[in-house]
C-alpha cells in the first residue's frame, strides 16, 4: 500500500516572517501605559509582536533592530506628542517605509493624542524637532529631509486616531487595533494533529450545533469515549472560529486541573486572564471567581472551550449559565460523561463517531506504512480490527509499527491478544477510574461474562448479586463504556460483538491485575483455562464446599440460581462460566 501524507491547513504553512509586528514608538511619551498594554493585547492574542527598547541602541543592537523591522510582516508606529525628537525613531521610520515600498510590508500608524495633519504639514511639535535636527545635523541635511518624508507618507495612511481619556476608552482603542491585527496575522492556531483524518467531516457537525450565523448565547458538548478525538475536533473548531471572538480561551484538562488544590480557582484565573488581557485581577476562591467571571464578561462576545470535563461543579465554576456571557458567545464542552451535559442543560450534543473503514486505513497508512512495502493487508485489517475504529489506538500502534517487519507485525498482534497496549489502555482507564463500586462491579461483570447477553438476562442475574443494576447500566452508557444496541443485546462497542473490543479487554485486564500470576485468586474467571487451572485438584486442592462458595458466592436471591447453573451447563459445552468471588 502506497504511504499518504495528510496535515492540518491551520498549521501546514509555515511563517513567511520571524515577527508579525514591529512597534516603533517614543519611549518617554508612551512606553508605560499605552505601547505596554499594546504589546500585551497583541501577546495574548496569539501575535508575535517585537518590542523596540531604546535601552538597547548600542553598537550591534542597533543592527539587530533594523534586522527586526525587516522581518516584521506589519509595522505598528505610534506617533505621540514628542516622536519626532527622537532621531532612533526617525532612522526606524525610514526603514519603515522602506519595506513597504521594497517588501509590501503593511504600516499603520497610530496617532495618539495629536493630529495627523501636524505630522503632514510638519507643525507644532514635529517642525520644531525637525528644526532642531537641521541645525544638528547641518552638515547631513540628507538624513533630515528623508525623515521629512518618511513623516509625509507615513502620516498620509489610514490608521487609528485617538485623541483623549475622556472621548475614548483607551483599552476599547486598543481592542480595535489588535482586531484589525488579527484579520491580517490570524490567531496562533493550536496544534490540531499529525494527520488529522477524519476531523473535517466530524468538525462540520459540530459547526453545525454552533449556528455561527445566530447571536445567541450557545453552550454545546462533544461526546464520546476517551481517545475518538473530542480535544482534536474541539481544537480545529476553536481555530476556525476564534477571530471572529473579543476574547477566547481553550482550557485544557479540566478534569485533572481541577483535581488538585486550588484548581478550580487556577482554571478561573487562566480563563480571565486569557480573555481580560489588561485587567489584573486576583482570584481568591471558587465563589468569588464564579462572580468575576459573571461580571467582566457578561457583556462581551467570547469564545470558551472546556476540555475534558467530567464534573458539574467545574462547570458551575467556569461557565454556569449562557447569562454569564454576552450575545454571540460560545461555550464548547467536551466530555466522556454525558450525563454531565445533561445536568447542565446542554442539549446540544455531538457524540464523536469511531473512524470508519477508509478513514482508518488513511490513518493508519499515515503513520505505519510510508517505510515499509511488504505489510500484507491481512496484516493491516487485523491491526485495525483490534483498534476498531478509535484513533488512539490506531496513532499509538501505527507510530510504534512503523518502520517495522511482517514478522514483528505479527508478534505485535500476538502480545495484544493476550494483553492490552499500555498507553491506550490507560487512556480508557481513566474512565473505570471514575466509577463508585457498585458502577465498577457491574462493569466487571459485563466485560467478563455479559458482553453480547441481553439487556433483560444481565439485569435480572446482576441484580440477585445485590447490584442496582438499572442505574449501574444507564451510567456506563451515559459514559461511553457501554451500549445498548438495536436487539437489546449489551455491547462495549457500537461496532458490535463481532470486533475486538479495546473497552472489554480494559476491563478484563483490571481483573488480571488482581494477581497476574494465580487466577485463583482474582474476583472474576471467564477464561477456560484460567477456570481449569483453578479447579484442577493439582492447582486447587479444594473441597466441593470451597468450590461452590467460589462459584455461587454473592448471588443473593435462590430463584437466580438456575440462572448460573443453565451458565455452568454451557461452560460444559465450551462456553465461559461466571465465576464470581
């Protein structure tokens, strides 16, 4: 199979130019204050913006500077009362205005607190400094009359007027500024994937819920179990649609962010910082975050993606109603609990689909198969057989299988047929984790014994184990470790009992960790020769007694008991028998 390349059109381009934005500006009149918050505003959007300091025009400094300006893709110049005194910023400035006519690169001025018109005519301020120069630098009236120039043109383009505090709001000024920046620059996207197949199709879905078109307050979910991609879809969204936001922030992680002390406060001030580039506030307490968070961005459009959430209490503290945000706004949570969306009110759900055939193919031939020929498909449909259509799964094995030979694909399905990959295994743990016993118990049961049975059979045999079975199963299903297919049969996977299942061989494999090396003493046997080895005389040494309590112990209810028998007559015949500690 011929290798195939795929890469994500937000990060597939690489930067024509080291900076996006230069800033020249006069120091003593604006570097404190208006040029600091600039720069911030510009950072926390995402945009590499190159600060000039006049403390550092010396010697080479001074050509590093000039190197800067001709690698910035916009020149930002702020002209303030006292600009043109300052020969430095006068050179920057002809350098300047040099690129634009030499590299297109884009200028535009801000005129803060004096008119453009000064500039032009070159009055007040700016023809005095210009008349202070000529006497200077009498015998280099050249290098005057360029600055005389490059004051005349630069003063001629379209840019920003701001005239005082008491007409504009300085921080909305500047808001401006770096939003027309952006259109130009774009966001620094986050990193989606290697090769992300399968994405777009599963993005447009979601884009679908959001109805960007609407001016409403909309918070959506993007469902599904661990590692079918929600962060991946929930990235390539968030980089599609952030400019068109007045403040965005993706948090990462909430689950485990939120676990440790204070993490939930951490998470606040990361969002309000994030979105509030000039504000600096302090988050003392999940209360008082919750509040601030209602009242600095109630009125303002924005963009929040909470990642991996699995707790409502972190969504009360973070984004507890759509009245917490101004008109427009979008909130994306992804999760594996969709119960959580649920209590939450969010209605609007996208649950994340496994790759189907082709896409895994893509993916897997992405990673696996760009050094290697002689990979037979055999080889390659039993490899995707075992991932079944989760993309971990495919990433973490076609990465690792790369480069390697058929006999070593071979010995890799080998020693995952008898026991789980480690990296994906405890991805799909983390959500076993997060069961109480009774949801853990039935879990157990079902990856062991009951995958295939019918719902009504395994509610009835669980339920004389003294499990509350009915809100046990809806809770699995609600977390995406199993489901309920059209038959009323119980699965592990929407793909059916034919496939191999990652979610039941995890399961399986949290009873094998009980004693790796005796079976004896694990909870659960389901294995023939795991339940041979225990009850042979040679491994056991047990009386009758010992064995029924091993095989009967915890059924509660005497009228069940047939139930296990008719399972003990199959066991006979080659099927698995329930054996229960």
């Amino acid at each position: 199979m011929s290798s195939l390349s795929y890469s994500s059109p937000s990060s597939s381009s690489e930067a024509k130019w080291p900076f996006d934005v230069f800033i020249n500006f006069r120091g003593e009149d604006v570097r404190y204050g208006f040029v600091t918050d600039l720069h911030s505003c510009l950072i926390h959007g995402g945009i590499n913006a190159y600060i000039d300091s006049e403390d550092l025009r010396r010697g080479d400094e001074i050509l590093e500077l000039m190197k800067a300006i001709d690698e910035s893709r916009i020149a930002v110049l702020v002209f303030s009362e006292n600009y043109a005194s300052s020969r430095w910023c006068l050179d920057e400035l002809v350098k300047v205005m040099e690129c634009r006519r030499l590299k297109k690169q884009r200028v535009l001025p801000v005129f803060y607190k004096v008119e453009p018109g000064d500039i032009r005519g070159l009055r007040g301020s700016y023809g005095d400094a210009l008349t202070g120069h000529e006497k200077k630098f009498g015998q280099d009236y050249e290098r005057v009359k360029k600055w005389k120039q490059a004051l005349i043109e630069a003063a001629d383009l379209s840019g920003w007027h701001y005239v005082d505090g008491q007409s504009q709001d300085e921080t909305e000024f500047i808001e401006r500024i770096v939003k027309e920046i952006s259109t130009t620059v774009k966001r620094v996207p986050l990193s989606v994937a290697k090769y992300p197949v399968g994405v777009r199709c599963r993005v447009k879905e979601v884009m679908s819920l959001l109805s960007m078109v609407s001016n409403d307050v909309r918070m959506i979910g993007i469902w599904g179990t661990g590692g079918l991609g929600k962060t991946t879809i929930a990235k390539d969204v968030y980089n599609r649609i952030a400019s068109q936001f007045d403040g965005c922030s993706f948090l990462p992680n909430v689950r485990e962010t939120s676990s440790r002390p204070d993490g939930l406060v951490h998470l606040q001030d990361k969002l309000l910082s994030e979105i509030l580039w000039k504000e600096s506030l302090v988050v003392l307490s999940v209360d008082g975050g919750a509040n601030m968070i209602r009242d600095r961005l109630c009125c303002r459009k924005i963009l929040l993606v909470l990642d991996d959430v699995d707790h409502e209490d972190q969504l009360n503290a973070l984004a507890r109603e759509c009245e917490w945000f101004g008109r427009g706004s979008r909130i994306i949570v992804t999760t594996r609990d969709k119960h959580v969306l649920t209590s939450h009110g969010i209605d609007l759900v996208y649950k994340v689909q496994p790759l189907d055939q082709d896409e895994a193919v893509k993916l897997l031939s992405s990673y696996a198969l760009n050094q290697t020929n002689d990979i037979s498909r055999d080889l390659i449909d039993k490899i995707l057989g075992y991932a079944n259509g989760l993309p971990l799964a495919i990433v973490v094995l076609g990465a690792f299988l790369c480069g390697r030979s058929r006999g070593e694909w071979e010995s890799t399905l080998e020693q995952l047929a008898e026991c789980p990959n480690e990296k994906i295994n405890r991805v799909l743990k983390v959500s076993f984790d997060a069961l109480d016993n009774n949801q853990k118990d039935i879990f157990l049961d079902i990856a062991c014994f009951f995958k295939g049975r019918k719902m009504e059979y395994v509610t009835r045999v669980l339920d004389s184990c003294g499990l509350h079975t009915s809100i046990g199963i809806q809770t699995l299903i609600e977390r995406s470790l199993v489901t309920i297919v059209h038959d009323h049969t119980v699965q592990m996977h929407d793909r059916g009992v034919q496939t191999h299942d990652l979610i039941q061989q995890m399961g399986q494999d949290v009873i094998k960790r009980e004693c790796p090396n005796d079976p004896g003493k694990r909870s659960r046997l389901w294995c023939y020769d795991d339940v041979y080895e225990v009850l042979s005389a040679a491994t056991v040494r047990a009386s009758h007694e010992t064995i029924d309590n091993l095989i009967f112990s915890n059924l509660r209810a005497i009228t069940e008991l047939q139930l296990v028998i008719n399972d003990y007559f199959l066991f006979l015949g080659g099927e698995p028998l329930m054996l229960r500690a």
